[in-house]
C-alpha cells in the first residue's frame, strides 16, 4: 500500500494501552504493516508513521478496545472510541462512483 499524502498520524498512548496487539493484528491482516512491536523499550505496540495510511484506514481504531490508547500524533485527539466522522472519507468515496 502506498504511503498516504496527509500530514495527520497516530501513535499508541502507552498509559491508556492494553498490549492486547488487535491493531497490530488487522493492520497486518491488512498488509499495511505499520503497527509493529517495538524490542525497547518492554515490547510495546508502536505504529510506524512512514507506513500508517491514516486517514486512508482506520482499521486499528475500530478494532482497539482500550479507550484513549490511540492518538492523533499532531493533535493529542484522542481516537479510540473512533470520534464521530473518522471513518466519513470512506463514504464519500463510495457515494461518488
């Protein structure tokens, strides 16, 4: 998949996150491959910004049961439950083929 045009980014906020690895599970059922788990440090789930295609997916949002452990980078926003509009560019996108 190609890298996403878009300046936004989302990175795992460690106080609020699980390790439960469902985002780092549908991001490689995906092939997307950006969510992976850091060696240092304590083998935590990171997201590799250079290979998320956020806003283009929000698969890890969806499937991520930990409230507030997904945030956008630039914004502090949290993203997890998905806040109302987040998954709206894939409808437009339906609606105008």
């Amino acid at each position: 998949m190609a890298k996403h045009n878009s300046s936004w980014t989302l990175r795992i906020n460690h106080e609020r996150c699980t390790e439960c690895r469902m985002c780092y599970l549908v991001c490689r059922e995906l092939d997307i491959n950006a969510v992976y788990v850091a060696l240092d440090p304590l083998h935590r789930i990171e997201i590799d910004t250079d290979s998320c295609t956020y806003p283009g997916c929000t698969a890890c949002l969806a499937y991520c049961p930990a409230e507030g452990s997904i945030i956008e980078a630039e914004s502090g926003r949290s993203m997890v439950p998905p806040p109302a509009g987040a998954h709206r560019w894939w409808l437009k996108q339906t609606t105008d083929l």
